[in-house]
C-alpha cells in the first residue's frame, strides 16, 4: 500500500512561508506531513527568524517513505546541495516517478542532483543560470509542471505551486 506521508526540507535560513504554506495545505488534503531535517527534533530559524522544529532526520526516512517531497527556498537549499544524503534522497524520489516540488532557490537541489537536463523548470530569476547550466530548461512562470518535476518562483506563487503538487497526488 503506497504511503500517504509528504516529506517537505528544513535547514536553518528556510524562506518560512515556502515551508509552513505547503505544510499546512498537505496537511489540509489528509497527508501525513513530515518535516526531514540533518537532525529530528531540532528547532531550524527561518530567514526571518521564524523557528521550526523537525520531525525525522534525514538519515531515518527513504523515498519509499513518501510519495511526495517538497523543497523550500531561502538559503537553506545551499545547505542540503552540499549534503550526500538530501541529494539521493532528491534522486531518489525522482527515480521513483515522485512528486517532487521546489521552489525559488530550492531548485539548486535539482542543479546539484543532476536530474535537470532537459527538463522544464522555473525558480528564483538569481539562479535561472544556474539552473540553464545544469541542463535545465527555465520557463518563467507561476509553476512549471514537468512529469513529476513541480517548480515555482517565489512566495506569491504558493496557491499555484500547490494546486499543481495535490493535483499530481491525485487530491
């Protein structure tokens, strides 16, 4: 029987309503809803100072554990892409044909995963670049929707962004 858990990144300097927004609307569709942090239990800042405390280390959860993921923004992705293990976990979802949803400079984990190539992606304009170069092929719009690849922008693309991730999970 498939899970119904949706696991969603938190690192220190997440951008708060890129993680809290999405946490609550799964939540609202019946997902169990999961925060995957470095350590379980430990309380991570926003940019803005917001705390957040997660639920599962990352080291304890698998793909097989979720059927979907999310990936916040702010500066955190720049944490997790240095990290092997959010990495396959990255990889990993995709391989599976997951879910799998970033937004704004949460796309830097798709970059450093190497699963962009030839796929469509929006994010934050700052790393449109950086996305081109790894393959990416950037759109910018409210969401992308590329196979199981969801991507948004920035904060005002919220409603978007989730509408496309409960419309893949059949909500």
């Amino acid at each position: 029987m498939a899970t119904l858990k949706v696991g969603i990144l938190i690192e220190y300097n997440f951008e708060e309503p890129e993680l809290i927004y999405p946490y609550y609307r799964m939540k609202e569709a019946g997902f169990e809803t999961v925060l995957i942090g470095p350590v379980a239990g430990k309380q991570y800042n926003g940019k803005h100072g917001y705390p957040v405390t997660s639920e599962v280390a990352i080291d304890n959860i698998s793909a097989k554990d979720l059927c979907a993921l999310i990936i916040p923004g702010g500066w955190a992705p720049d944490y997790w892409r240095r990290d092997k293990r959010f990495l396959d976990l990255i990889k990993d979802i995709d391989e599976q044909g997951k879910p799998l949803a970033t937004i704004c400079h949460g796309a830097w984990m798709l970059c450093s995963a190497k699963i962009l190539k030839g796929r469509k992606v929006t994010c934050f304009c700052a790393i449109k670049d950086d996305v081109e170069n790894a393959g990416g092929v950037y759109e910018d719009s409210p969401v992308v929707v590329d196979g199981n690849l969801i991507s948004s922008r920035i904060p005002k693309d919220l409603p978007d962004f989730c509408k496309a991730i409960l419309a893949k999970l059949g909500s």
